[in-house]
C-alpha cells in the first residue's frame, strides 16, 4: 500500500506527496520530465568508494586531489538520471527537470512559491523531492503541468491497487 497526497500552490503548481516513494514511481515520473536535469545537494560522505574525479587547475599546473566527503550540485541528461537508480534510491535525490540548461540558481535556496516562479524561466518540467533510504519519509513530486501529476497519480492507482488516498 503506497500512501499519498495530492495538493496544489495557487492553482499553478501541482503537487503528489508520496511516503516512502518507490524507486519504480521515481523512474516513470522521470521519463515524463524534460531531457535537462540539475542535481542539487547530493552528498556523498565516504560510505563507499566510488572514485571521484576532480582537477583544480592552478596557474600551469593541475591537482587531483581524492574527495573524501563532498556536497555538490550538477547537471545531467534524462539518460544519466536513468543510469543513477540505484543511487536514488538510496541517497534520495533533488532534481529539477528543465528544458532550458544551465540553471542559474540554487532552487533549494528558496521557498516553494519564489522558487516555481523562477524555475519558470528556464521552462522547467518536473522536481522531485526524494529523501533516502535511511530517512524513512514523505517523498514529493511537483509539476507545473497537471497532466504529469495525474499521470503519475494513475501509474500509482494502476500498479499499486490498495493505495490510500
């Protein structure tokens, strides 16, 4: 039984709360956002050793050094987004679908309201808001297009018939 909530701000952006959202809901709302996604706060804080690698070019010369902890923001296509299900599911993820690249802003910098009306701008599609495995909680996926909403609202009906609502 999957619980969720749908909700929406001003009759503009749509909202699906979803606890303990399912990896397999997290990938089919995915494919239904734009090819341009930005990751934001993803963390990493040496459970694993999955090798990093980064350069710091300074005057003619180049460092690489080996991160330990990290917490960065970066951009990827739909197809990389796809690559990365496992990661979702355990870290959570914030992903912001756009169809115009190179977002200029942190957008978990802001409030809901401020942040939807500047992700406008860049024609966004889709956010999901996703917390990991360990965190046990209300995952939460926004759209300013209802359709994608009500999409995702039937793929839960259809796959997971005892929902609550």
């Amino acid at each position: 039984m999957i619980k969720f909530n749908r909700a929406d701000i001003q009759d503009k952006y749509y909202i699906l709360e979803i606890y303990n959202c399912p990896t397999d809901v997290i990938m089919f709302a995915a494919n239904l956002g734009a090819e341009n996604i930005t990751i934001e706060n993803y963390k990493h804080h040496g459970k694993d050793h999955s090798p990093l690698f980064l350069s710091i070019p300074c005057d003619n010369q180049t460092v690489i050094p080996k991160p330990k902890r990290y917490d960065m923001d970066f951009e990827i296509t739909k197809s990389d987004f796809n690559n990365l299900k496992s990661i979702w599911h355990s870290n959570g993820c914030y992903a912001i679908f756009h169809e115009i690249t190179d977002l200029r802003f942190k957008a978990t910098d802001l409030n809901d309201i401020a942040r939807y009306k500047a992700l406008d701008n860049f024609k966004w599609t889709l956010e999901l808001a996703i917390p990991g495995s360990a965190s046990d909680g209300w995952g939460r996926i926004t759209s300013p297009d209802k359709t994608i909403i009500e999409k995702i609202e039937n793929y839960i009906k259809t796959i997971y018939t005892s929902s609550c609502h």
